[in-house]
C-alpha cells in the first residue's frame, strides 16, 4: 500500500449494546472525531433495528453492514463506513462465524488500493469450562485462516475489535492472579504469538507506542477497576504489513471519569496515512 499525505482513521469499540450506549452519550463521542470507519461489537440489536440505531448516534452519511446474532440480545458486529463499501461477508458457511454474530468484513477503497476492515467479537471462553474454550480457541484458529485466505488474494486487512485476550503480561494489571485464566491463557496467547512471529501481522497500537507503553480498552463495572486503572487490553487493530506501515497514530479514548463512560471498554482510533 502507498501512501500519502491524507489520513482514514478508524476506531473500534465494543459498545456492550448499542442502544445503551447510545443512552448513555456515545453520540458525543462520536462527533468528537473525524472517523473514516467506526467497527463495533456487541451490538445486541436485530438488523431491522440497527440503521436507525446507528444514524441516532453517529449521524447521518454512513453506511453500514451488519451480522447479527441469532440468539436475540447478544453479540453482534457491524463496519460503519464514511467511505463507500464494495463488498462484505458475514461468515457464511463458516461454523465458527455464521450466525454467531462474532465477524464482519467490509472491503474499503482507498487511494493506495482496497483495504478489508473486519469487526471481530472472540469469545469470552472460560479455562474451567474445555467445551467453550475449545469453542473460543476454534474461533481464533478460523479467523487466522479467513484473514490469512484473503492475504493470499492480495489483500490489505486490517482485523479490529474486542478479542478478549490481553496478548502479553503487560496487557492487564492483575496479570499474576489471572495467569492461566480465560483471557490471559496460554493456548489464547499462543495464537497471538503466531500471528505476530510467523505470519507477520501487527498489533498496530503497540507497533507505535512510546516505550511500548499500555494504555487499557476495558473495566469490569465492578468496585473501582476503572477508579484505580485495573484494566486490561483485550481491544485491538491487528494489519497486515503493508497496511500497518501506514499507521501514523494510535489512542485509546478513555472516559474521564467514570459516571461519563457509555461502555466497559473504550473506543481503539488509529490513523493512517493512505
């Protein structure tokens, strides 16, 4: 991908139900920046519903693709694009995706060339449960073949969202109580690994950051993790090389305080030059 002096800036969040957080003032957060492509998840809300959810709280201009969940009131993710989509995919005929509400591509055109920008929802799993880790652990071994199939087709890609897995020890306060744990296990970060070392994708957030600093995208609502900054860092934009050499800035948009969140987590904005 070439690039130049223009910027497609993208922010990834999950909302944890997309009419909450629109309550709660997502909507001023959302004017507050000028964003090319916003990726969401857990957007707990059928598709008839979602246009109108999204022009009440990002305004008007987008456009959108969405891939709901079957089981009413969970998961969900969309793209919502300033810029023309050209073609999506849901996860149709991929049992780890189709109907689950956990993967959304949208191909974009830019000026270096078309970039596919997926909303991806991992499972939470659980490490005393074998039957949702595996489930989890598959869902993580199809998203390396999906994005690693359309690398193979030329593609840029550019995989965001919530991933429920902080990659590195770093990536969440209390890492000691938690090690060997659903989101900081080893078999979860094992594909981390393989995706940085082997195949060469880059976390986009770390590749820029000072002093490979963390900055934390969730708190648990409970006692005062977000108070006393125990977070973790489980969101994330994950590209390919050629995108991510474009990469020119990275942030995390923490709330304030924390009477003005409108979710657990926090919106992921990186900017590239394109």
């Amino acid at each position: 991908m070439t690039s130049n002096t223009d910027l497609f800036t993208v922010a990834t969040v999950n909302v944890n139900g997309l009419r909450a957080a629109a309550r709660k003032g997502m909507q001023e957060w959302a004017n507050s920046g000028d964003f090319d492509v916003i990726t969401l998840q857990e957007v707990r809300a059928p598709d008839d519903l979602v246009p109108e959810l999204v022009t009440q709280t990002l305004g008007d201009g987008w456009q959108l693709v969405h891939a709901e969940a079957t089981a009413k009131g969970r998961a969900g993710v969309a793209v919502v694009s300033r810029l023309p989509i050209s073609q999506s995919w849901s996860g149709e005929g991929e049992p780890c995706f189709e109907g689950l509400g956990r993967w959304q591509e949208a191909e974009i055109a830019l000026p270096g060339g078309p970039v596919t920008v997926i909303s991806a929802y991992a499972h939470t799993g659980d490490a005393a449960d074998p039957e949702r880790m595996a489930q989890k652990l598959a869902w993580f071994e199809s998203a390396t073949a999906r994005v690693e199939l359309l690398r193979a087709d030329g593609r840029e890609v550019l995989l965001t969202g919530d991933l429920n897995v902080a990659h590195r020890d770093s990536d969440l306060k209390n890492w000691k109580g938690n090690v060997g744990k659903a989101g900081c296990h080893p078999d979860e970060r094992a594909h981390f690994d393989h995706w940085v070392d082997t195949l060469g994708w880059v976390d986009v957030a770390r590749s820029i950051s000072a002093n490979d600093s963390t900055e934390y995208t969730w708190w648990s609502y409970r006692g005062k993790a977000f108070d006393t900054d125990a977070g973790w860092r489980i969101d994330y934009q994950f590209a390919t090389p050629g995108m991510a050499q474009c990469a020119v800035s990275s942030r995390v948009d923490r709330a304030e305080a924390y009477d003005q969140r409108w979710s657990d987590h926090a919106p992921v904005v990186v900017s590239y030059s394109v």
